[in-house]
C-alpha cells in the first residue's frame, strides 16, 4: 500500500505543489491566450495599416484628379470608367480575399494537430510525447509576441548597421549639383587601398527605394558598393538629395539628369585619367541607357552595365499586365500626384511602392504578410529562431527607405511601361529632343553587360533583356530575384560572388569582374601603345625620280 507523503514543515498539510500547479494550470492557460489575442490583432493592425494608408492617399489623389476632369469628359464617360475601376477593385479584393482564406487555412491546418494533441495531453495527463495546453498557448503568446513586438524591433535596430551614412563622414564627398551628391566609397576592408590610376565606376542607383540597398549590410561584406571598392576600384555613387527640400530636384527633368551625369563624369574621368564605366542598377539603368543614348556622355562613359534593370517594361507579365488591367482612365500619373506646400508636383513615393503590392496582392495582402512574417520567426522544435539580419535589413529598405519621385523621371519610367520599344530599337522617350536609340551603342562600340535576376518578378528576364533584339549584348543571369546581387551575391565568398566568373562553363562575368576585365584591356592597349611610340620609326626616302619631277616643276 503507498504510503502518503509527509507534509513538509510549514506546510499545508492538505495543499501540496502538484495542486497548486492543477490549480495555476487554468489561469496561466487564459493569460497565455489572452497575451496572444492582443499581440495577433496589435501585429495585424500594423500590416493593415501599412496596406490601408497608401490607399487612403489614393483616394485624395482620386477625387482631386477626378475634379479636375470634371470638365473635360461627360457625366456618361464617367460613369463608365467609374464602373469598371469598380470591377477593378471587386477583382483586387477577391484576390485578397482568396490568399488571406489560403493563408488561414494553411496557419489552422499546422496548428489543429498541434491543439489536438495538447488537448488530448491535457485530459490524459499524457505530457511526454508533446505539449500540453499551458505549454501550446506559452507557445502561441510567444509567437505573437516575436512578430508584434520583437521583430519590429530588430528591424529598427537595424538601422546602424544598413546603409552607407553618409553622415559618418567615412565616404569622400566628391561632388554635387544642385539635385545630387556624388561620394567616393571608402573600402571595408582595411587591407585594401583604392588604386587612383585603375578605371572608375560611376553607380546610379533606383530612385524609388533609394540608395542603401546598394549597401546592405557592409559589416557583414554584403554590400554591392563595397564589393567594387574592395577590389581597389574607385567607387563612385549618386545619391539624391532630400526631394522634399530641394525644388531643383522636385522639378529635375530627363535633360537635367543627363547634363549631371555629364558633369560628374567629367570629374570622375578627369582625376582617374580613364574613362568611366556607368553601372545603374533596376530604374538607375534606364536612366543610364537612356543619357548615354542621348550623346552627352560621348568622350566620357565608354562601358555600360545594367543590374536588373527594366528596358522594355511592356514585356513584363506582371507590372505591365496590372498597368493594362487597370482602366485606360486611370492609368494615369495624376492619380498618383503629390503636390508640395510650394506647389511644385511630385511622384507619390509610398504609392508607387503600394502599386508593386497590389501587382502582386496574392503575395503581399496584410493577412499573407502578416502569417509568412510570423511563421519565419515562430519557435520550432523547442528552439526560439534567431531573427537574421537579412530579414530585418530587407524589411528595414521595405519599410523606411521610400522617397517621392520628380514626375518627369516617372513619366520617363511610366512610358517605358506603357509603350514598347519601336521595331527600329527607340526607347518610348527623348532627351533634348532626340531619339534615344539602341543601335547607337553599337554605332559607339560601348560594351554592355546585362545582370538579371532568373527569379526576378518585379523586373523579369524578357524585360531587362530587350536590348538583344537590336544589338549584341553580353549578359549574365543570376539565381534569385531583384535585389539577390545586392544582397546574397554581394557576399565576397558566396557561389555567385560578383568578381568572380560563374556558370557550366564558367561563362558568366559578374559586374566585378567584368569591369575589371574592362580596366585590365586598357592597361594592356595603353603598354601596347607605349611600346609601338618607344620603337624608332623607319625613315623614308622618296624615289629619286619623284624627286626629280618635283624638282622640274618648283622650275
């Protein structure tokens, strides 16, 4: 027969720890489900809201614009267009609808086992093989907790470590205009010195999203910058001022663009004593095509390269397809136009990024976000996941790093997407009134490296790669999608590391390498032509009849 155990001293004799704990098990149940209600609607409101406040400025950009038009279009033309932008957004929101419903289900249909067994557990006693009840919830009001609360956080802590910061003073201010600051990129790596004779490359980064992706985590040696300037390349970048204290940027034209870009190289080629190689990357490539096309970089920029970079934007499936889907009325920058305190009008920044969203409603709705966020982070297998930098700097850029536009580069931007290349190889815009035309490249023989990314899905293949249907471009694929070079591959030590050569074949050349290769053929034209002026040229005696005859004719 058991025995009954002795009450400790001091104890109740008729409350032992086994009850006190039967007895806590309910309460620390319902604090842990009411810790994790909480959290799941403070982390959700703040996914919502990130969705809900584009749209609400679109709809003050709507009845603006709408007002405007009021007078230029009849009452039954308005009616109509308003009818299919509402079917627009019934189809909007049965997508939404859809992938939250999809995201539910997949949420509950990981989780029900779960609750199954920690119920089961729970009445049998049967705590061995798995949670119990208090257990299951700690663990849901620890997941909530990571993505209401901890992983906000560590994307703003972030911040010290994304980035170039300027304001630190470690980057050389080189020079500026009046809309740009151009800096020199100091390496990272305290080994290496920048060779100030070697060829110069010149970045022009997005406009949307800025230039720091370009820089993504330097102390990890993940930056595309530094990936340049740690091989001794000097390692320029255009940054834009603060659009909403600079009215010459607020109104900078394509012209304006170009003539900066002019200016800049000038300097850059005039200190290196070579000339430049202009590298854009996504939006900055189109801007870069489209200067060197106009004639003003001639004499300057004598190499091209291209990351991501939209060409044609009709050609892709997805931003295209939507900007098609959307009724012809409102596929228009008005509806996307901030005007300033000054008057001046610029490209809404935080709408454009909206738009991409949208594009791809089934990926990005607040519920699907929200889900694939928690469940990256959630506790698995009794272990807490550490929160990667990776993921708090992408969602630190996704997040913090929007801007406003100047409307005459999104108009050059938005033609792109609107009108296709003509068949003669013209871009859909001009620069002081000159077709910009690909065959140009060719006509300059100015080499051209493409980089795109194979799962890129904001700027796909078919539309970075239109060139090639005019002239011959050299190209390079890399895995992953728009911003893997920046970020993955920008890793000195990565598969596809950007000075290396990859591929079967080792066919491909990252933008590294390819503009060091560039470097090496100068410096190898330059000793050939050295040699041929150092050898002694033989001399020539005119024939001794010639001489004769001129000789008669001086008579």
């Amino acid at each position: 027969m058991a025995k009954t155990p002795k009450p400790t001293e001091g104890s109740d004799p008729g409350f032992s720890e086994e009850m006190e704990a039967a007895l806590m098990k309910p309460l620390n149940i319902a604090a842990h489900q009411m810790g994790a209600v909480q959290n799941f609607w403070a982390g959700f409101s703040r996914y919502a809201a990130e969705f809900m406040i584009p749209y609400l400025l679109s709809t003050q950009y709507l009845a603006r614009a709408e007002k405007e038009r009021m007078t230029t279009t009849t009452p039954w033309e308005s009616f109509l267009s308003h009818m299919e932008l509402a079917e627009f957004n019934q189809d909007i929101a049965l997508k939404n609808l859809m992938a939250s419903i999809r995201a539910v289900n997949d949420m509950g249909g990981r989780e029900m086992k779960n609750a199954v067994a920690a119920l089961f557990n729970t009445v049998t006693g049967k705590g061995g093989e798995g949670e119990d009840l208090e257990a299951y919830y700690a663990r849901q009001a620890q997941m909530m907790d990571r993505v209401a609360n901890v992983y906000p956080q560590a994307i703003r802590d972030i911040e010290p470590e994304y980035g170039f910061h300027f304001e630190r003073g470690n980057h050389e201010l080189f020079a500026e205009s009046d809309r740009f600051y151009v800096y020199k990129i100091a390496p990272t790596d305290p080994g290496v010195r920048i060779d100030d004779s070697a060829k110069p490359i010149f970045i022009l980064p997005p406009y949307v999203l800025g230039a720091n992706i370009l820089c993504f985590l330097p102390g990890e040696n993940r930056s595309y910058a530094h990936c340049f300037a740690n091989q001794g390349v000097p390692t320029y970048i255009r940054i834009l001022k603060d659009v909403n204290e600079t009215p010459a940027l607020q109104t900078m034209t394509g012209e304006d663009d170009a003539l900066d870009t002019r200016a800049f190289c000038e300097k850059i080629a005039a200190r290196h004593g070579k000339p430049v190689t202009l590298n854009g990357y996504c939006q900055g490539g189109f801007s870069a095509v489209a200067n060197l096309l106009s004639g003003e970089l001639d004499g300057l920029v004598d190499a091209l390269l291209t990351c991501v970079s939209p060409m044609d934007g009709t050609r892709s499936r997805g931003l295209a397809s939507f900007l098609k889907s959307l009724p012809q009325r409102f596929n228009d920058l008005d509806y996307g136009t901030k005007t300033l305190e000054n008057g001046n009008q610029v490209a809404d920044g935080k709408l454009m990024g909206w738009v991409y969203k949208l594009k791809s409603i089934e990926n990005e709705a607040p519920l699907v976000a929200f889900y694939r966020d928690m469940m990256m982070i959630a506790p698995r297998n009794g272990k807490t996941p550490n929160i990667s930098k990776t993921a708090a700097a992408l969602n630190y850029w996704l997040t913090f790093e929007r801007t406003d536009l100047p409307l005459s580069i999104t108009r050059m931007s938005f033609a792109s997407y609107n009108a296709p290349i003509t068949e003669d190889g013209d871009l859909p815009v001009k620069l002081f009134g000159r077709k910009l035309n690909f065959k140009r490249m060719a006509e300059k023989k100015i080499p051209w490296l493409i980089c795109y990314g194979e799962r890129d899905d904001l700027v796909e293949k078919e539309t970075a790669l239109a060139p090639r249907d005019f002239i011959d471009v050299e190209v390079s694929p890399f895995p992953k999608g728009h911003v893997a070079m920046a970020t993955s591959w920008s890793d000195p030590k990565s598969e596809y590391a950007l000075h290396t050569r990859f591929g079967d074949n080792q066919e491909f050349r990252g933008p590294v390498r390819y503009h060091l290769d560039l470097d090496k053929a100068l410096d190898q034209a330059a000793a050939r032509a050295a040699e041929a002026a150092q050898k002694p040229k033989p001399e020539t005696k005119a024939p001794k009849k010639a001489a004769a005859k001129t000789s008669e004719k001086a008579k």
